[in-house]
C-alpha cells in the first residue's frame, strides 16, 4: 500500500559552473544521467532526471551553471537556469566550501532575492576540506540570503547525501506520482548518447577547445538481425556521430595524429553507452567545421537546445 503522505515535487539545482550540480544529480539517483567534467559549461539544456521511492517522487533539473553569458549560446543557458527557478517547489543552490563569496557568487544571489520559492543552500565538495572549516563556510553564507536550511555534503563521495534527501521529502508538497516507479529521466536516448560522446571531448581535449563543440547523432539504429531485446545476443546498435567545432585548426586537434584523439574519444565513449544501452555498439565518429554556432539561432536549435524547454 502507497504511503499516505506521498510527496512529490521538483527540484532545481543550480549554481556556478563547475559546482558539482551533475555529479550530484547522478549521486542522488544512483546513475549516471548527466555529463560531468572538469571543464565549465558541462550541462547546457535543462537535464530532468527522477527519483523515486516510499516517500514519494522528487524531479530533479540539472540547469546550465549561471554565468554573465559571452554570446548568443551563454545566454540561452543563462535564461534556462534562472527561469527554472521560479516554476520548480524548491530550490538548491551548491557552492564551493569556501568563505570567499565571489562576483560569480554574488550575482546569483541577486538572482535568488526575487525568487520565491524555497531556498536550500549546498555546500559541496566537503571532501576537501577540514570538518573544522565548514563551520566557517556555513557561517560566511548564512545571511547572504535567506535560506531554509544549510546542507554540507560531499556529492562525489556521497557524504551527506542522504541527510539531504530527508531534508527534501521534509519540504515537498504531498503529490502524485509523475512517472513510473522505473523512469529514471525523461532525456531522449539519442540526447545522452550525444552528450555522453560530448563529455569523453570535454574531458581528452584541451581547454580551449571543448566550448565549442556540440555533437549532433546522424543515426542510431538497431541492427534488425540482432535487435537490442535478443539476450542471446546481446543485440547490436550503430550509432554515427558528429563533432562539430568551430574551427579547423580545432577539427586537427580533435582528430589527433592518425585519428588518435578521436579513437580515443570513440572508445571511452562506446564503453558508456554500451552501459547505458545495455548492449554492444559499433560507434562511428566525424568531425565537421561550423564557423561561430553557438551565435546561430539555426544551430543552436539544430545541436539540441531549445528555447521553449
């Protein structure tokens, strides 16, 4: 019998980039949904992801980390953070534990004062720091807003973590239940296949580069002899894939001495989707020159973020 109290709702995560906002979406739901690097500007559409269990069903969103946008692309991520904030039941905002509040800091605070709904500020990442300090930290951010609670957790050793998801049950609306017990997001294959092969670019190029690339899938079929759902089998899917940069001095790169770098991000790659799939894949990467996308309207749209989402 369903608890009687069942809660459910929607949670945003949001904060600089680099905070740790996927890498504690993919902890709460136990896997891995959203990509994660070391490089800023990881996420860039709104991720939904679902987590379910006796207490009820919270949606998480995983928004683009805000940030003074520096083109057409920026601003379209920024736009997607900050609207989110006020269409979702509560809100969680991750920082750094540190007690230096910078300007990157400062302007999402701004951001949060119009907001209304409840704000739960996250320190992350307590892993590197002494237990000593969080006191400190806690203390520096208590009243640049006003928050409902303070919550420190170390999201990639899942300290904590648990703790915090009481606290979110604690303060969800009773609801219904939005999707099936096993849903766990709502992102096309397609799109986490294309931000999966994103993530490996992300995480083997250099930093100069990895802005500019979007990945767009061309085809991903299964092969009719082997479908996925034959177990003897293992089943058998073909996926091509291209990587658009915006230079060509950045296709070279990519590419590697003698297709080096991009068998290399092929490989990583193939290993997580086959992961995901649940089957073997056969992944077959290009790469491909769009001068300035991320200031096209057309290609923005194009690589898989849309404006109405």
């Amino acid at each position: 019998m369903k608890n009687t109290k069942y809660k459910s709702g929607f949670v945003t995560l949001i904060g600089r980039p680099n905070v740790g906002k996927s890498t504690l979406m993919n902890q709460l739901i136990g896997q891995k949904i959203a990509i994660t690097s070391e490089k800023p500007q990881t996420t860039r559409n709104r991720i939904q992801t679902v987590y379910t269990e006796d207490r009820g069903q919270i949606i998480f969103l995983d928004t683009p980390g805000i940030h003074k946008a520096k083109n057409k692309l920026g601003e379209f991520m920024v736009n997607v953070a900050e609207r989110t904030m006020n269409e979702v039941d509560l809100v969680l905002w991750l920082v750094e534990p540190t007690t230096y509040i910078g300007a990157g800091e400062q302007y999402i605070a701004e951001q949060l004062k119009k907001v209304k709904t409840p704000i739960f500020l996250v320190i992350n990442k307590i892993d590197t720091v002494k237990k000593e300090e969080i006191l400190a930290i806690i203390a520096t951010y208590k009243d640049i807003c006003n928050f409902k609670e303070i919550i420190p957790v170390s999201a990639l050793k899942g300290e904590n973590t648990k703790v915090l998801l009481d606290v979110l049950f604690q303060n969800l609306p009773e609801g219904p239940q939005y999707y099936d017990e096993d849903t766990i997001t709502d992102q096309p294959e397609r799109q986490i296949v294309a931000e999966l092969i994103r993530e490996k670019a992300l995480r083997l190029l250099d930093d100069e580069i990895p802005h500019g690339i979007a990945v767009g899938i061309e085809r991903m079929k299964e092969r009719p002899e082997n479908p996925r759902n034959d177990y003897e089998s293992g089943g058998m899917i073909d996926i091509d894939a291209t990587i658009v940069c915006e230079r060509d001095s950045h296709k070279g790169i990519i590419i590697g001495k003698g297709g080096s770098m991009l068998k290399k991000i092929g490989t990583q790659a193939r290993q997580e989707i086959e992961n995901l799939l649940d089957c073997k894949v056969n992944l077959q990467l290009w790469v491909k020159v769009k001068k300035d996308w991320r200031d096209s309207d057309f290609l923005i749209k194009n690589y898989g973020y849309r404006r109405d989402e």
